[in-house]
C-alpha cells in the first residue's frame, strides 16, 4: 500500500538553521527538502496523527552547542506529542506527551539558570483543544455537557527537558489559536476574535510567575500578527484586509513603570481605550482577510499577504508599498531563512515557493497535488482522469491548468495551460474544467471548459483535444471545437481503445463522434493532426448523459437519460436497446473484455447495475449511494465508492465511505474497504508500478490490477484491492535521498570558498612585431593573448608620434 497527496500547507514550514534544508509538514510525517535541488533527503515519521508544528532548535551562543543542535527540530502533531529529531539522519531522540491534540507550538530561546551559569532550556508554548474548565466541572458532578461548549482551546507551557507541564493554562479560548513569538523570544502573542494578546516572556533565567499579558482591541475580527525584531511594534490583520500597527506596546505594564502610561495618553493616536500601547496606524490595500504579516529582518519594512496572491511590501516608516504579484494563489504563510537571500511562501494550491531575496524573484518551488477547487454552485463531483498505464491523475487547478501527478512517485510530473487566463480572488467563479478525459495509453487528452454566463449572456462551452508531448504529461494542443453541442452542456467523453476516436454526450439531446485527421498542412508546411466531427445520434430526443467503448472498441454505450443505447461507432447504427435504469445515469463502464456493462445512478433514487449487454438485460443491481464507480480495463471486476450515509441526510462534508470490489457476473462483493473522506473522492485501477511493494506477487501479470483511491482532499492511496490481509501502510518509495555536500565552516562559512590557485609554467615573452597602422590592431582579440602592458604602452605613446626623416648635419 503506496499512501501519498498530503498537503504540504497545512502549517509553516521552516528553514534549518544554516538554511540548506526545508522543513515541511506532511500530514502525518515531516518531508526534509533541499533548498538547492528542492528534491526531499528524508522523511521524518513518528507521529500517529498531523503534524501541526515544526520548529528548528534556535542557535546557541556556544559554537559547540550551535554545531551539536544544527540539525535538530521539535514537531507537535493532532496525536498529542512533541518529538525530538535529528533530521540530519531522520532519527527519533524523544518524545513529550501532551495529552491532548496540538494545534500550534513555538519555542522561544529562552536561559534558565542553572547553578551559576545561564543553559539554553527548551520551553514550548503549546496551542492545544482540550476540556474546558467548566466542562471538566460538569462532568465531575454528572452534569451533561454539549459537544459545542466541551472542547476548547488552552495555551500551555510544557519542559521540554523534564518532559511536563509548568504552571497553568496562560489563556483559554474558544478554539485554539495559532501562536507567534517574536525574534528574541521576549513577547509571543495570539489573534482571538477581536483582539491581540500578548505576553512578555522572561528570557534570562525563565520562570513562569514572572510572565504578564496585555490585551489590544479592535473593531474587527484579527486574524494575524507580527513582532518587530528590535523594537516594540506588533501589526495586526483582521478579516476586512485592514493592517493596524501598534507602536510602544507594553510600555506601562512590561516595563513595570505604570506612570509612563499617564505621559503618553494626550499622544495615543489611534488607540482604543486603555490599551497599553503608544500609537495605532491603520493601512489598507488588501480586499479580504489578510492571512500572514512578516516584519524584514531589519525591521525597515512589513510584508503582507492574504487572498489575492499578492505579497505587499510596506515600508514602514512611510506606509508606501510596492508588490510581487501573479503568485497564482491565495497566500497563507511566509517564513524568513538564517540565509538573509531565501525566504518562502506558502500558497493555497500546496505549492512552497522559494523566493530570492529581496526582489521576491521565485527560485524553486516544492510542488504538491493541487488542492480541490472551492465551488459549491457546481454539480460536477469527479472531474480528475486518471492515466492508468503510467500511473498519472490529471487534476484541474485554481488557475484553469491541469496538474499532472505521479502517483507511485508523489510528485508533480507537468502543468499544462488549458486557457490563457490569471488568478483572480473573486468569489464569482465565471469559468471553470468541468470534464478531463484521458484515453487508456495515456497519449490523448479531452478538456471541457464552461464559461458561465453573465445576466444569462455570454455562456460558452469549449471542447478540446490534446495529442502527448515528448513524455508521459506532456501534452499540446490539437484542435479547440467552440460550442460542440450548440449551446448545451458536455455530459461525458470517452476515448476509443483502439483508434483515435472518441464521442462526447450531451445534454442537448445528441451524442457526437469525433476522429482524428493527419493530412492538415500548417501555414509552415508542416504537418498537423486535427479532430473532427465523423457521425451525430439521437434517441427519442433524450437529454445523452453517459458515454462508454467496449473493450474491443465495437460497441458504443450512450445512456439517453435512463436507457441504455447501444451503437456501432463506425457506422452510426444503432444495434440495441437496454431496459430502462431507475433514475438518469450519470456513468457507463465496460468491464474489460466482458460482455457486462456498469452503470451508476446519482439522483434521489440512487442505482449501481449491471446489464448483459449479449442478451440486453439486467444481470444484477444495488441501491447505493455511490459518490464514484471504475472498471478494470482488463478483468471483469469493477469498483464503487459508496457513501455510509444520504448526501440529504445532512451528513458532513468529510462522510466516511466504503469501496466495494465486485466480479460483474456475481452481486456478492469479493472485498470491501473503508475509507475516509469519500464525499467527492474518485477511484480508478491502475498498471503495477516499479515502486508498489516489492512483496506483492506478480500472478496477475501487471495488468490494471491495483485500485487508487483519492478522497476529498486528494489524500490518495494505492493497493491491491482483492488481498483480505491487512496491508502496510507504507510511503512512496521515492524518497530522492540525495547526499548534500558538507557545510562550508570557518573562514569559507563567512566569505565562500578560496580560488584554487594552479601553478603554470613559465612563459617566455610574446613576441610582438608593430605593424604600419598599429592602432588598428593593438587592441584586438582576447584579454588573455596582448602581449604585455610594457610592450603594448610604448608601441601605442610611439604610433601617436609623427615620424619625420633624420638628416644628418
């Protein structure tokens, strides 16, 4: 079993502490990348549930220390533990239990004393969901508490060294919050509801009595902050894009002088009420909530980002701004390097972004699968295809491209550019891929695209085919069909298995065949191929809402809503009718060579059947809920993703689902598999890969024999669908274990490393003769072939004289 597709944005990542490796979260494990090559070196697994949090040891004012701790970093995860790694050699060195899922974790570099001396002494400040005081009293006296008022969130302060907790919650919130801490160590803080907390940590000698808090308010909701390295200024951005900066925060409570607080009130612009701060300035240029606020190391400027993303470079002194625009996604995270030149910046559609500083130029990228589209107004379910001879799906993207995946590899393979158009933060979607068809070798590709209309006006739907590049992913463009149905909307397209040839069904009350040509010329001279329309059907003027080839490609299945019609592709005829399904069919799947055909019902009355298409009957039927269904291309054995619940019964959007493996001559499913997640998920077998456990027997002789599941998330997992044991769990085996060089240390660390110097041989001199027009010559050819500057001087100070005849007296 090959698990793959998390989310790479689930958290902030972070930098080691020389700034060669990328830390990043990974659902439930830590992916270890390089910043030079942004292959991944290793994989920290450990944690039962996500990880939330990574933190890199802070450096150590000892040089030894500093060496010994470089490659080492704490993890939080939802499983309710802090781990200790060396992620040098991906090793586990200890673990501190929590006792209660943590949501965000910072570390401060924070000195105990001990003795006489001052230690480094690891404190994590935790943000975990826990019961909440009065929830705990409840129940101590029997009392019933609801779902909604038992969990909350707590900020809490844990040893790291002595592995438990110290003192009591620093603060209770409704849900946990994330934590920031400044550079030094010396305030951290959270955004709750419509104010800033913010404590002051004691740095030297640590102890928990000695912390205080203040509370800045605003109108808004905050939903971010951010510490200034040097000086006491927090920003703040709420839900509306408002960016407010509080200067001189703390000065009355921090400082324990509280009479400061009487000399500053006639200058407090800006502040609300008794805030303890010094002045509030309020900027604003972003359009929706701002997600992320990032002081420059120097403090001279505030980078900001949200929705629209645009990262906004403010100086901050003056409030003008300058951008890095056209990142192709809304931005959530922006993390600084100990390399002052690289930074990153997380996006929306699981992308890390390695950014060279300071003009924000985009280096390299640490690119996931794309996240699902946000779009409740659209009925599609399952618009991915999938590549089933090279393991690929194909994922339509934020940015109207199609994501091309490696599923044994987890890695992106391409994008490709389905229409030429930027991201735009609207809520309004006006465009969207609502089909991608792949034919079963992977070298042919479908896109349709619908433009909705504008005040009914405007809308258009595009059909277009693509021929495969030079590799697996690649693809160009071959033919664009503006309106292929009149105005009607594409409900299906299927690929011949045998010939280019594919049709497309749609709700306008026809099916169309389409073939392609080789004998277009371009204007260059150059030969091209082309698609076009062969044959156009009909029955009974019935919206066509599913297409499907045979296995052998002779037969042609297009359900006129409820019917099943049968076609031969070549000729246009029709050849039989199948009795009538309960409700409209939204899919038709051959299982493989076979004769029996699979057909899946989405509406209120839901129907997963299979009919003998030799003697047009119903060979058998179940009434599922069925969110997905796939055939295997090769054996008459398909599959169903089936929801445990109604989508009307109210049931959440992460429902849990079941697939059911059945054999199409027999209704008694051969295995079944729970799963997570299953609302929008999708399923399709796939051809062995090199990387599948290399336990797996081969008698199935590498055909389409193992099933991918992706859920909802486009978490996905490969395995053998008819093995009854229970199967290991276990990553991709592409683990792109690359052996960095070894850090540059002492005088190369500082200033790079020296020339090498090469001892040459000695030279004699150039011969040189003048010529008559010297000037004209001297100058020319490369550097390294002049003759030397004592030679070239006097030739050049004697072409610049005039040469007059001597006489003699």
């Amino acid at each position: 079993m090959i698990t793959g597709g998390q989310s790479y944005v689930s958290a902030p990542p972070a930098f080691s502490a020389d700034g060669r490796f990328l830390l990043v979260c990974s659902g439930r494990s830590v992916s270890v990348f390089s910043t030079s090559t942004v292959l991944q070196v290793s994989e920290l697994e450990g944690h039962e549930g996500d990880v939330t949090a990574v933190v890199v040891v802070p450096p150590q004012s000892s040089a030894a220390a500093a060496a010994k701790l470089a490659t080492h970093c704490w993890t939080a995860g939802l499983d309710g533990f802090l781990i200790y790694w060396d992620f040098a050699t991906a090793e586990l060195v200890r673990k501190v239990k929590v006792d209660a899922p943590v949501h965000s974790m910072v570390i401060p570099n924070i000195s105990k004393k001990l003795k006489v001396t001052e230690v480094y002494a690891p404190f994590a400040f935790v943000s975990v969901e826990a019961l909440s005081n009065k929830a705990i009293q409840d129940k101590a006296k029997g009392k019933p508490v609801a779902k909604k008022k038992e969990l909350w969130g707590q900020l809490r302060i844990y040893d790291l060294w002595k592995g438990c907790q110290v003192g009591s919650e620093l603060a209770q919130t409704r849900k946990p919050e994330k934590i920031v801490v400044s550079c030094s160590g010396e305030f951290l803080g959270i955004a709750n509801k419509r104010h800033l907390y913010i404590w002051s940590i004691p740095t030297k000698d640590f102890n928990h009595d000695n912390i205080r808090k203040i509370k800045l308010g605003h109108t808004k909701k905050l939903s971010t902050l951010a510490f200034h390295p040097s000086e006491r200024i927090v920003a703040g951005g709420d839900a509306t894009g408002r960016i407010l900066i509080w200067r001189g925060f703390g000065k009355a409570k921090f400082s324990g002088t509280h009479c400061a607080k009487s000399q500053v009130d006639e200058e407090r612009d800006g502040v609300r009420g008794k805030d303890d701060a010094g002045t509030c300035t309020t900027w604003h240029w972003h359009s929706s909530g701002v997600n992320f606020l990032k002081f420059s190391s120097d403090g001279a400027y505030l980078l900001s980002g949200g929705m629209e993303g645009v990262i906004v470079v403010w100086q901050l002194d003056t409030g003008k701004r300058r951008y890095k625009p056209r990142l192709g996604s809304p931005l959530l995270f922006f993390v600084d390097s100990p390399d002052s030149s690289i930074s990153c910046v997380s996006c929306t559609n699981n992308q890390v972004h390695l950014l060279n500083m300071p003009n924000m130029e985009v280096l390299k990228t640490v690119s996931g699968i794309k996240m699902p589209i946000a779009s409740g107004d659209l009925s599609r379910r399952d618009v991915c295809g999938f590549d089933s001879t090279n393991g690929l799906v194909a994922i339509p993207t934020q940015d109207y491209c199609i994501q091309f995946y490696n599923l044994f590899e987890n890695t992106e393979v391409s994008e490709v550019q389905v229409c030429e158009r930027n991201f735009q933060p609207v809520d309004d979607i006006t465009m969207y891929i609502s089909l991608v068809s792949l034919s079963i070798g992977g070298n042919l590709m479908c896109t349709v695209e619908v433009k909705l209309p504008e005040e009914e006006l405007g809308g258009l739907v595009t059909l277009k085919f693509w021929n495969q590049g030079s590799r697996a992913g690649q693809f160009h463009l071959s033919t664009v069909i503006y309106e292929p149905h009149s105005d009607a909307g594409i409900s299906a397209v299927a690929f011949h298995p045998g010939k280019n040839m594919a049709v497309s069904s749609s709700f306008g009350c026809n099916f169309k065949v389409w073939v392609q040509s080789l004998a277009l010329q371009s204007s260059d001279g150059k030969s091209q191929s082309g698609w076009r329309c062969q044959s156009v059907g009909s029955y009974k003027k019935k919206p066509m809402t599913a297409a499907a080839f045979s296995g052998d490609g002779s037969v042609l299945a297009v359900a006129a809503e409820s019917v099943i019609t049968l076609w031969d592709p070549d000729n246009n005829a029709l050849v039989g009718v199948i009795a009538e399904a309960l409700s409209p069919i939204t899919k038709l799947s051959f299982a493989g060579d076979s004769a029996y055909l699979m057909s899946l019902s989405q509406s209120s009355k839901p129907q997963v059947a299979v009919w003998n298409v030799s003697n047009l009957s119903m060979q058998w039927s179940y009434t599922l809920f069925a969110e997905a269904a796939c055939c295997s291309s090769s054996k008459s054995e398909f599959a169903v993703l089936s929801l445990l619940s109604c989508p009307e019964g109210g049931a959440p959007a992460e429902q849990d689902g079941i697939i059911l493996i059945f054999d199409a001559e027999n209704s008694k499913p051969v295995s079944s598999w729970s799963v997570k997640k299953a609302k929008g998920g999708s399923i399709a077998f796939v051809k062995d890969g090199p990387s599948f456990d290399a336990n797996t027997d081969d008698t199935r002789g590498g055909e389409a024999s193992l099933l991918v599941y992706v859920n909802g998330s486009h978490e996905y997992v490969i395995f053998d669908p008819l093995k009854n044991e229970e199967p290991q769990i276990s990553k991709s085996t592409r683990k792109n274990i690359q052996t960095d060089e070894p850090a540059p240390i002492g005088y190369a660390s500082i200033y790079g490393e020296l020339p090498k110097l090469e001892l040459k041989k000695e030279v004699s001199d150039i011969p040189f003769i003048p010529s008559d027009r010297p000037w004209e010559t001297i100058f020319t050819g490369s550097s390294h072939a002049l003759p030397p500057l004592t030679k070239l001087c006097s030739v050049f100070l004697a072409s610049l004289l005039e040469k007059r005849p001597v006489t003699d007296e």
